[in-house]
C-alpha cells in the first residue's frame, strides 16, 4: 500500500481537485492524467482522493506509454508550443470519451521566462 501524506483541510490543491472531479463528473477512482510543469501537488491530492491510476506528464518529453485516461488535465506550460503538444497529448489519451479540462493555474509564459517557483 502506498502511504500518501494526508492534505492539509486549506489545501488548495485538494480543493482544485475536488472542483474538476465534480465539474468533469468523474468518480475519484477515474484513470487521470495530469499534464505540464509542477504537477506534484495535483497528482498527490488525486491519489489522496483515490484515483488509482494517476500519472504525470510533460508536455516537453515523450511519453513512455499510451494509456487510456478518463480526464487529461492540464495545468502548467511554458508557452504556447507546450500547450499544443500538452492538447495532442490530451487528445490522445482521452479519445472520443474522455475529458480534457484546462484549469486557470495554466500559465503562459513569455519565452525565455523561467518557470515560477510553487
């Protein structure tokens, strides 16, 4: 059994979380993808919450499978190139009936910009 650390009850990520479960209607133990920079925070509440089944891509590197997901969410590119292949991805892994959702913590950033620090 993995051991999660539990969430503090102010976390904002968990509440994230909470929010695109319920607007996607997505039971918690949906498969999930998570893609872009800095998605730790998202990926543990998810687990927290019981998707068992949930990883974490960039949208820079390659991907080393090709499963199926139910949402793919992403949360934080770089520039408008990743968020291009962040949407191919997407659309990859969710196919005709899955979700694709992209929260307001995306940030697009100016070339050259460095990613800030979370």
């Amino acid at each position: 059994m993995l051991d999660i650390p539990s969430l503090a009850p102010d976390d904002p990520s968990g509440a994230l979380v909470d929010q695109v479960m319920a607007v996607a209607h997505l039971p918690p133990t949906a498969n999930v993808v998570v893609i872009g920079h800095h998605t730790l925070p998202i990926v543990l509440a998810l687990m927290h919450r019981g998707c068992a089944c949930v990883r974490s891509l960039r949208p820079d590197v390659a991907s080393p499978d090709g499963e199926a997901a139910d949402l793919a969410w992403i949360v934080d590119v770089a520039n408008e190139n990743e968020l291009c292949e962040a949407l191919q991805a997407a659309h990859r892994r969710t196919g005709a009936k899955g979700r694709v959702i992209i929260t307001d913590r995306l940030v697009v950033r100016p070339a050259d910009t460095p990613h800030p620090a979370r």
